[in-house]
C-alpha cells in the first residue's frame, strides 16, 4: 500500500485507505499488507547517479552503481512480490504530488517491470491488481472538471505500461466544497465496500 499525503489523520486518501486496509484484512485474514508512507520516506528523485544505476545495460557499470540501485530494487521486489498494489494520493493541482512520481520513476524499469520487444513494450507486473484510492477538492469524475483530472489516466497508463490493468478506483472527492466535504470520505469507505477483492 502506498501511500503519500503528509496529512496524517487529516488526510481523506489516508483515511480510505485504512478503511481498504480492514477490509482486506477481514476477507483475506492471512494477507500480508505492507505500508510505504511516501511522506515520511523520502525517495530519490532520479538524477545523475540514480538514473545511470537503474538504466544501464553493462554488468559492470551495475555492479560499480549497485548501491544507487538498491532502493529501485528494493521497490521493484516489493511490487512483484505483491498480489495488489494499493496507491492512496491527493491529487494536488491536477495532478500525482511528487513523491509518488519519485516512486514511479523507481519502479518503472527496463528490464524489471518492462522490457521492450519486437511488438512494442511488455510489462512484467502482469496477474496483480490495483486499486486507486483518490482523494480530491473538487469533483472530477464528472461535470466541468472532469478533464482536468490528471490523477487516474496517469496512473491507470503507467500501470498498463508495467502490466497492471486490472485497476479499481475509489474517490473521496469535494473535500474543499462545502456540501460535500462532510460525505466524500464516509462515501469513499462506502464504495470500498463494493471493491471485487
């Protein structure tokens, strides 16, 4: 489960994602659920060593960059050994905050979670699930902010990319209006319970 909001208890996708959490729990009692607080750990955004690391196709460059690497990897297994992958985000100014594009980028790897082929790309995170917990100010699954939403196509894109395309969202959205702010997390905990998990 990633998770990235630096709001705490205040944090509506937090919130749901606890939710999610019991639920899990409660239907798949010997589930392992692993938490990553992208707001607490803060992972390297790629530059000039980090890319190198997790790009090069030289055994040697690999070995002589593997500590650069080791958090990618680390990332990637923890993935791959995943059966759901669970992201709960705000959305901040249309779009992911980030550090979870810092997870992204991580974890998206040529060789590790892609590869490229004659047909194109192929994604080697095939048979997982995903669910995308989301929370936001305004309303974007529908009315005129619809297409401003950045959040979910990006997600659901990358995932497919990596083989992921069984993906399930969940939103907690209105948080900044008034009228709906009171219901949009107990509404979200609501569709969780109707999730195919």
């Amino acid at each position: 489960m990633i998770e990235v909001s630096p709001r705490g208890r205040d944090s509506a996708s937090r919130a749901v994602a606890d939710t999610l959490a019991a639920q899990l729990t409660a239907l798949h009692f010997s589930a392992k659920i692993v938490r990553r607080d992208l707001a607490a750990e803060h992972l390297p955004h790629l530059d000039e060593i980090t890319l190198p690391a997790i790009s090069t196709k030289d055994p040697a460059e690999a070995e002589r960059l593997k500590d650069a690497a080791r958090q990618s990897d680390e990332l990637i297994d923890e993935l791959l050994e995943s059966d759901l992958l669970v992201i709960a985000t705000p959305m901040w100014n249309f779009g992911i905050p980030s550090a979870l594009k810092a997870w992204i980028d991580l974890v998206v790897r040529p060789g590790r979670t892609f590869q490229y082929s004659n047909g194109g790309v192929l994604g080697l995170a095939k048979g997982k699930k995903a669910i995308l917990v989301l929370a936001s100010g305004g309303v974007f699954t529908e009315g005129p902010w619809r297409s401003w939403d950045f959040v979910e196509p990006y997600l659901r894109q990358i995932l497919g990319f990596i083989g992921i395309v069984d993906v399930q969202t969940v939103r907690a959205e209105g948080m900044n209006i008034p009228l709906l702010a009171t219901n949009a997390v107990p509404k979200a905990n609501n569709a969780v319970l109707e999730l195919s998990l």
